[in-house]
C-alpha cells in the first residue's frame, strides 16, 4: 500500500511539473530541429551512452571471473 500510494504521489508530481512548463517549446531545440544538427547531438549521446553500457558489461564479466576464481 506504502509504494502504491508513492507511486501516486510521484505520478501526480510529474502531471504538474508537465503542466507547468512553458508550451512554446526550446528555442535551442527548434534551432537544431531546423538545421538539422538535432540528429548529430543525438547520436553523440547514443553513442556515449552504448560506450557505457559496453564498459559496465565488460567490468561485469571481469568480476565475474575473479569471483569464479575465489
């Protein structure tokens, strides 16, 4: 009952941060949008986030071994 009702709560707190946001959108974004460089910066953050997740998957498998060892 306690994680469903935080549930709520965090549910509702997201509705109002949405609501409270200015709807003419990001100027730093609509530029980029038009100009075409949006897809640049989004496949420089895919690129470092796939970086990540090849890093932390390899130090997995490299405690994996040392713990096999023990």
């Amino acid at each position: 009952m306690k994680s469903f009702m935080l549930t709520i709560c965090l549910m509702l707190s997201f509705s109002l941060i949405t609501l409270a946001q200015n709807s003419n959108g990001v100027d730093m974004a609509s530029e980029l949008r038009e100009s075409g460089k949006i897809y640049v910066v989004v496949m420089v953050i895919a690129v470092i986030f796939i970086g990540l997740a090849i890093y932390l998957f390899s130090i997995d498998n490299r405690l994996k071994k040392i713990e096999k060892q023990k």
